[in-house]
C-alpha cells in the first residue's frame, strides 16, 4: 500500500504517532510473523514517505509499550503478539474470562464516591435522575500488567458499600455476593476503540498513540433490574473479546 495513502499530515495527528499506530496493526495482523521483526528503518521511511528520525519516533513509542525491542547489529524485534482472550457472554466475568491465560489476576481499588446520577447514567440503570449511585474506579492487572481502567456505577441505594467490598475483595461479583446478590447477567455490550487519553497513558502503561478498547456495559440481576453501568478501557495490545452467543 502506498505510504502516501496511510499518514496524513494535516489531520491534527503527528506523523509519528500514525506511523506507529500502522506498526502495531501490522504487527496484531501478523503481518511481520514470518521475521517476527518489523521492516528496517529505511524501509518504513520509504513506505510511509517520511524520514528516518520520524519512524525512529514511532519505534521508540511502540517500545515503551514493550511491543518491540531494538536488538543490536539485528533490528526491530517484536518483543509480545499474544493477546488475552477476553470472552463477552451473558455471564461476563473478568477473572473467569482470563482463566487459566495468568498466573496472577489483580482488582485495585482506586477510588470511589456517592454522587448524583446524571441523565446518561440514570437512564443506563433505569433509575430517577438525580438519584445516588456509588462510583467505582478500578485497575485490572494481569501477572503484574495493567490491562484495563475502568469506572462503574451501582444505585446507592441497593449496593451502599460496594466500594468497601471491592476494596476488600478485589473483584464485583466478590462485592455483589457480599451485599446480598449471587447473580448477575451481562444485557449489553458496546465496543468503540480510540487513541489513549493522559489518564489512559498513566493508568495502564502506554505510550502517547496507543489504542485503547472502550466497553460500555451494563449488568443486570436475573430479574432483569440493572445493578451496575462499566465504562471499561482496555489496553488493545494486550486483550482481545470474544463475543459468545
């Protein structure tokens, strides 16, 4: 393809950060499978028409993100292509859906807050605007990587004190049982990607450019009542979903 056709530079987005966000398409494409390297330098120059110190930019992001590793006298290594299988079902489950993929899942409690439902989170969980609800933040990591940010909201007045049970165990569907609620279902999943935002890039280890997997869920009891909003970012590079009838 014609490096011309790929980067765009009047679009408000550095070349760099284009150029490397191509790199790490190709590379989640297995485009470089047969090397396991990425084209040299001047190569890459020639394809996407730009200099070599651009490209030199773009790589240095893409291993910050530990996608390659520059190797002496040999080149560009891609340095991890396996993605976290991450299933969306009725019954989604972080540390059931990772399973046996880690050795070591962690749910960090972040921070929370009792607030005011707004008109998009009342409608969400099909409660009055203005009503209380519980704002969870929370990181995932996998064996000692963050994988995804995410922030949840639970009607207050049902799940007071969810925030206390996920400080201390680590996991909603821990936090849900603890309050009363054996079982929950997913209702809806909506998935948008995007560049990773300043908060994105400190929360989850990425460079500036990398993408982000953005989940808009919403979790119901058996009964068919929302429990629980999720806006949930997950590193692109490190998962992937599985959507399961």
């Amino acid at each position: 393809m014609n490096g011309q056709k790929q980067v765009q530079r009047q679009n408000g987005v550095a070349l760099w950060r284009q150029i490397a966000d191509r790199i790490r398409a190709s590379i989640s494409n297995g485009d470089y499978d047969a090397t396991g390297m990425v084209p040299p330098e001047m190569a890459l120059a020639a394809e996407f028409s730009v200099n070599r110190h651009t490209v030199r930019s773009a790589l240095a992001a893409l291993a910050q993100e530990g996608i390659v590793r520059t190797v002496q006298g040999r080149g560009t290594m891609i340095e991890r292509k396996e993605r976290l299988n991450f299933p969306i079902s009725r019954r989604t489950r972080f540390t059931d859906g990772i399973g046996d993929q880690a050795r070591d899942l962690e749910g960090l409690f972040l921070d929370s807050a009792e607030e005011e439902a707004n008109t998009e989170i009342a409608r969400r969980l099909a409660i009055g605007g203005g009503a209380p609800v519980i704002r969870l933040e929370a990181l995932s990591k996998v064996d000692g990587r963050p994988v995804s940010r995410s922030t949840s909201w639970f009607p207050a007045d049902r799940f007071r004190g969810i925030d206390e049970a996920y400080r201390l165990g680590g996991s909603v569907t821990r936090a849900f049982q603890a309050l009363g609620l054996a079982d929950y279902v997913r209702d809806t999943t909506e998935v948008t990607a995007s560049h990773a935002d300043p908060s994105d890039l400190s929360d989850l280890a990425l460079s500036p450019g990398a993408i982000v997997l953005v989940t808009k869920a919403l979790n119901a009891d058996l009964q068919g009542v929302p429990v629980q909003y999720a806006v949930t970012r997950f590193a692109s590079d490190r998962v992937q979903f599985t959507i399961k009838n």
